[in-house]
C-alpha cells in the first residue's frame, strides 16, 4: 500500500501498518466472544458441549466476516489512490 504523492490525504505508514495488525486481533476478539457465550450457555443450561461448539462456529464466522470486510475497505482505499 504505497500512498500516491502530493494528494494530501495519505495516512502514514504506521497507521497502515496498524489497521492491518487490528484485523488480527478482531479475530481473536470475535472467537472468544463466540466461546464465551457458548460456555455461559452450556453451565447456564447444561448442555455441555453443544452451545460451546455451535458458538466457536459462530464466532469463527464472525471473525471471518470482519476480515473480508476489511480486505474490501484496504481494496477500495487502494483504488482511490
């Protein structure tokens, strides 16, 4: 991702550099959230494993929705370019 020269909206390449490393952590956050509710729900209504595993998937799908959303934004920032 090289910023054209003289358009004066460029960010820095940190910045750049720390969009990309948050995509990362959205797909931590976005599994662990997932699991969480699941184990909340399996002790809550004792039907260990199920929501456990019925949620890690929906966390899994989550995370992925958030990178595919931010691979579309970088491509769309690249394009204005």
């Amino acid at each position: 991702m090289i910023a054209a020269v003289g358009t004066g909206d460029e960010r820095p390449a940190w910045a750049q550099y720390l969009s990309n490393a948050s995509i990362g952590i959205e797909m931590g956050a976005a599994l662990a959230v997932g699991m969480g509710i699941g184990w909340f729900l399996d002790r809550t209504f004792g039907t260990k494993p199920w929501c456990l595993v019925i949620f890690t998937g929906f966390g899994i799908a989550a995370g992925f929705l958030n990178v595919i959303r931010a691979a579309r934004k970088a491509a769309a920032d690249e394009d204005q370019l």
